[in-house]
C-alpha cells in the first residue's frame, strides 16, 4: 500500500466521523424548539425561565394572553381570538412584550409567539382591520420581547378557512375571485406582522404541502363526482377548488409578495409529525422543494424567502379511545390516557429510540428549525410527567445532530439530568 495514500484516507475517514458521528461539534446552527402544553403564563416567566431553560430546547413558543378583564378570565386570548373581530391593543400586551424583555434568556435564543388563525370567524371580503391590527401587534410584541418572531398556526381549529366550498360567497363568487382576495390578505397580514420587526421570523406551521399530500380516491371528488377527482400526492393547481386547504395556497404567495428583505419565512412542514427514517425527511425535501411548484404563483422569490423546518409531536394519539372521551378531561399532567404512558411505553406511539432517531433525522435534513409539539406532556416543573429515557432520547438527538458536543454533562449544557 502506498503509504501516503493511506495517510489521506485516514485524514478524510476522521473529518467525516468528526462531521458525522456523535462526535460533532456543538451549534452547527440548527435549533430545537419547543411547543407544548406546559407553555407557562408569560407574566411568570422571568421566575420560571432558570428551571426551563434546562429542558434539551434551544428556543420555546409561548402563548398570549391580553391584560385585560379577558384576559383574565380566558388564557391565552391573543393567541386563541386574534382572527377574528375583536381588536386588541397595545396597552393590553404592553405588559406581556415587558415580561417577555424582563426574562433574562440565556440558552434559548430562538424563542417565537404563537398566533392561530382562529375563531376565523371572518369572511375574506369582509373587513380586515381588527385582523391585520392583530398581526401588527403581533409583531410588535415580538420585536418590544426581543424574540425571534411569531410562529403561525395555520391549522383551522375554527371554521374551515381555507375550504373554498365553506366560503360565505362560495355561491355566487368564483374559486378564481376567492384566491385573489385570500392573497391580498395574505400580503396584508405579511406586512403588518413585520411592520415594526422588519427582519421578523415566521414559522407558518402549515403551508403549501397540505395541498400536495391530500387527496381523494381516483375518479372522484365530493363536489364534482366522476372522473375529476384526485389521489394523494398529486399537485395538478385544479384540485385547490376542491381541498380543505386549497386557498392556503393563495395565503402563502400573499405572504411572500409582501415580504421585506430582510423578513425570514419558514415552512414548518407540520405534516412530518410523525416522520420516522431518513428516507422520509429526504422525500420530505423534495416535496417542498419541488413537488409543491405548480402550487405556486412565483416559485423564484418564494425558495428566495421560505426555508424549511420540520415538526414532530411527541404524544400523537394520546386519547385512542374517543368513546371515553379522554379529550375532554384537559391538559391534566395527572391524568393517564389510553394512548400515552408514563410507564408502560408500549401504549405510546414512539418509544424513546425512535423519538430520538426522528429529531436526529429531523435536525440532519432541516434548513434551521425542528419544533416539537406536545398535548399532554410536561417537560419541567412540578407537573414534569416526561419519562426520563425519553428526556435522554431528546439530548441524544442533539449530540448526534451536532447540537451539543458529545460527552458534555447535563450542567455543562445547561440541561437538567
């Protein structure tokens, strides 16, 4: 053997364990994000925050509530009622922004708002002015707490938003005339959120790939029976008349027209919530990549400003038995339900080695950002009910992704054990 040779082979073999293995370096610039159940009140978060930021996240979402008398008596209102017509004002979130600037964040950097597009109670060509007023002090509140920005729920937990055939006008107004007042919107609501955070990043957990992924049987839709339906994974533009998400898409170029240089848009891709293997992340890829092009008004600016994140929920399926109406029992760190178990893992759709093979995955083939979404499980405080093995499957991923160096201890990182 040539001995010089062998000396190169040697040196490239141990750049790519260095560069591939648990061994990688630390902050490669990916980020672990988490939202969840257990998202405190944010007027006690610069008590809390010590204990939470030894949970294995880089950044939290937090939810919104108004200091106000509804406030008061409905959490979360901001996040929960900001679509809709009730306009908020800035002297009722000045108090939460001030909160948000008095935590005194140290290991997480990349911390996010939420903002739901709910009760959506609002017709698209009825006034917009409380909603965009809304997403303006959304931005503002932002920018005022020193966060990253606002993640977007676009998921319609209300009314079916963005189901062309639930409109108001669906009737007498075309498909054609609902997708230009959705992206007009889109662009209104783009420009409020940033507004006063002119590099503002939102994290849309639902974007152009609901309509890829979702189909009817071949041969048929509901509103046109015979040969016009369409099967999943199919991105002919025709099928959005007929989706529940197909004015999204609209949304979504409204989005990216409005957006400023320096704004940062993330596809969170909530769809890979429970991605699994590598091959499914890497399709995952090429369906934002490609697949979801026909969807798109102006491909070219639109891969200018989204970059791609990935979503993973922990506890999926947790009330399988929806006879016993587990779901109505609320977010109970106490309570046991039939799809998630403290103790007996085989109840829980993940077991602590696939969960950590699926971040690792996740943060491997992401762009910046993995969120992982919660319903039932706490991950801190006196109501922590996140079994330890799954609490190590988290740092494992990290180390593996290259989060965190290899070999460091939970004080090291800043994590609890």
């Amino acid at each position: 053997m040539d001995i010089g040779m062998g000396l190169k082979k040697a040196i490239v073999l141990v750049v790519a364990v260095l560069f591939t293995s648990e061994f990688a370096l630390a902050d490669n610039g990916k980020k672990l994000i988490y939202m969840g159940v257990d998202s405190p009140e944010i007027s006690t978060l610069p008590d809390k925050i010590s204990e939470m930021e030894k949970t294995p996240f880089d950044g939290w979402v937090f939810n919104v509530t108004s200091d106000s008398a509804r406030g008061r008596e409905r959490r979360q209102d901001f996040t929960w009622e900001g679509w809709s017509m009730r306009a908020f004002s800035r002297d009722e979130l000045r108090k939460c922004a001030a909160d948000l600037k008095a935590t005194k964040f140290k290991r997480f950097t990349d911390n996010f708002i939420r903002v739901n597009t709910a009760p959506a109670d609002v017709d698209w060509f009825d006034s917009f002015d409380t909603i965009v007023n809304n997403a303006r002090i959304a931005g503002w509140v932002a920018k005022e707490g020193g966060l990253k920005g606002v993640l977007f729920d676009t998921e319609d937990y209300g009314k079916p938003l963005f189901d062309y055939h639930h409109q108001r006008d669906a009737k007498t107004k075309s498909f054609e005339e609902y997708a230009v007042q959705v992206r007009k919107r889109g662009a209104e609501i783009g420009r409020a959120m940033q507004a006063d955070y002119p590099d503002i990043t939102i994290l849309m957990s639902i974007g152009h790939w609901a309509n890829y992924k979702y189909g009817y049987p071949e041969g048929y839709n509901p509103v046109n029976p015979g040969p016009n339906g369409w099967g999943m994974w199919t991105n002919d533009p025709k099928k959005l008349e007929f989706f529940s998400y197909g004015l999204l898409s609209a949304f979504v170029d409204g989005m990216v027209e409005a957006a400023g240089p320096q704004v940062k848009l993330v596809d969170g891709s909530e769809f890979t919530y429970m991605h699994l293997r590598e091959r499914e992340f890497i399709k995952a890829r090429h369906i934002f990549k490609e697949n979801v092009k026909p969807f798109i008004k102006d491909p070219e600016r639109y891969y200018a400003k989204f970059t791609q994140g990935f979503g993973i929920w922990i506890d999926p399926y947790w009330s399988r038995d929806l006879d016993n109406k587990l779901e109505d029992i609320g977010a109970d760190p106490t309570a046991t339900f039939i799809g998630w178990s403290k103790t007996d893992f085989s109840q829980n759709y993940w077991q602590p080695d696939e969960i950590q093979m699926s971040l690792t995955n996740a943060l491997k083939y992401t762009d910046k950002y993995v969120w992982l979404y919660s319903e039932r499980t706490w991950f801190w405080g006196e109501d922590r009910n996140l079994p330890e093995p799954y609490m190590q499957a988290i740092r494992k991923a990290r180390v593996a992704a290259g989060l965190d160096a290899a070999g460091q201890s939970g004080a090291e990182t800043g994590l609890d054990k």
